[in-house]
C-alpha cells in the first residue's frame, strides 16, 4: 500500500512506533460479518458551497464510495449512514448544536441553497439500509441506535468511511474500537477539508485503532463474505 500519510508524517515519529511500522503490507484483521458505515456524506461537507464543505476532496471520496457501496449492496451485508437530523427536525437549540470551539462549526448554510444536511444523491440509501440521525455530535455511536442494530445483524467488522477523516469518522472509528468492532478503513472513501489532518489523522488511527487499507483490498474482502442481510 502506498501510505495516504507518505511525505507528512516524520520519519522519527514512524521510528518511534517501532514494531508498529511494518515494511511489508500486513492482512487485515477482520471477521466474517461486515457492516459499512458512511459518515456524514451530506451536501454540507461535501460541497464546498456550503460553509463546511470541500469539494476538491468531497467528490472524490463520493465517487470512491459509490463504488464501494455497489459492492456493499452486492455482497448483501447491513449499511448504514450518518447524518444530523431528520428533514422534519426543528431547528435545534444551542444545546443541541453543543459546545463547538468554533464559531464556523456553529454556521448555517445561505438559504438560497439547498438543504444541505441530505446524503449526497450518489449515495442515496436505498430500502433496507438504515440513516442514524446522530444530532450535532462527531461519533455515529454517541446517543443513536447503531450499536444495538450491529448487535442485530451479529456484526463483528466494522468499515468505516466519509467525512470529515479528522473529526466524525475518526471519532466513529474511536467508538467502534472501544466496542471491540474489528475496524477497516479505505482510505479513498474518506476525505477532509485539512489534507495534513485527513493524513495525520489516518496514520493515528493506522497505529491504534483501525486497518486503514486501499479500497481495492476491502472490496476483494466483500467479494469473500458471506450476505448478512
């Protein structure tokens, strides 16, 4: 694999891991009941019209994902998707938007643009597939069902993908980890507007948390999996 982190991370600070970095590519560590997880593909962090959107790196981690949930559905394994809150939501207090450190985080979109707490339309769910509304908080865990529902589905792996790589999709690896999910995450399918953060925050996860692996190598582990429909 070629790392996603090459070039940014230091070579002292690999050394420093020690047998942590591996010079030839390791397998994954996964089980035989996968479920995909798509964090928080939405308009509004995809689309850099909207104030926390980057589209250089939005779309194509849209298009890689769209690939992978093809496979996804293909190999009939549970999929869910993250987002904010139900289109019929009220708009949510200052409670409820939380302690944000900054005041971008906290911003609406124009009201001359579309909603943008809406899948992209590449991804659109589809009957069967499950979207956690997961409020103003990183973690697709914190406070929703998805835990409960991958008990269900008897899920052992976890693959995690969308944005941003720095907060929402590594704050639900973080918890997919203390639950004792194997965690994989194709790196192509997630995406950051900080592209130091997006590789820091991969190489961080690499080591503690997660196999962070090319998309190609998770698709040939779905090609193998038995369905869990």
């Amino acid at each position: 694999m070629i790392k996603p982190w090459d070039g940014v991370i230091p070579f002292e600070d690999e050394a420093a891991f020690g047998v942590g970095i591996e010079e030839s590519p390791q397998p994954m560590e996964v089980g035989e009941r996968p479920a995909l997880i798509i964090v928080d593909m939405t308009r509004a962090f995809v689309d850099t019209a909207y104030p926390k959107g980057w589209s250089p790196t939005g779309y194509p981690a849209t298009a890689a994902n769209s690939v992978l949930l093809n496979a996804a559905r293909s190999a009939r394994i549970p999929v869910f998707f993250t987002k904010g809150r139900p289109e019929s939501a009220p708009t949510p207090t200052l409670a409820e938007k939380g302690k944000w450190k900054y005041r971008v985080l906290r911003q609406e979109a124009s009201v001359d643009l579309p909603p943008g707490d809406v899948i992209v339309e590449d991804l659109t769910p589809v009957d069967g597939e499950v979207v956690i509304n997961k409020g103003n908080k990183p973690s697709g865990f914190f406070g929703t069902p998805l835990s409960s529902l991958l008990t269900y589905h008897n899920i052992d792996t976890t693959i995690i993908t969308g944005m941003t790589t720095s907060g929402c999709v590594r704050a639900t690896v973080v918890d997919a980890f203390q639950q004792n999910y194997f965690v994989v995450i194709p790196h192509e399918c997630c995406a950051d507007r900080s592209q130091i953060s997006h590789k820091v925050s991969l190489f961080d996860m690499y080591m503690k948390y997660a196999d962070v692996v090319e998309m190609d190598e998770t698709l040939e582990y779905l090609s193998r999996v038995s369905p869990n429909p």
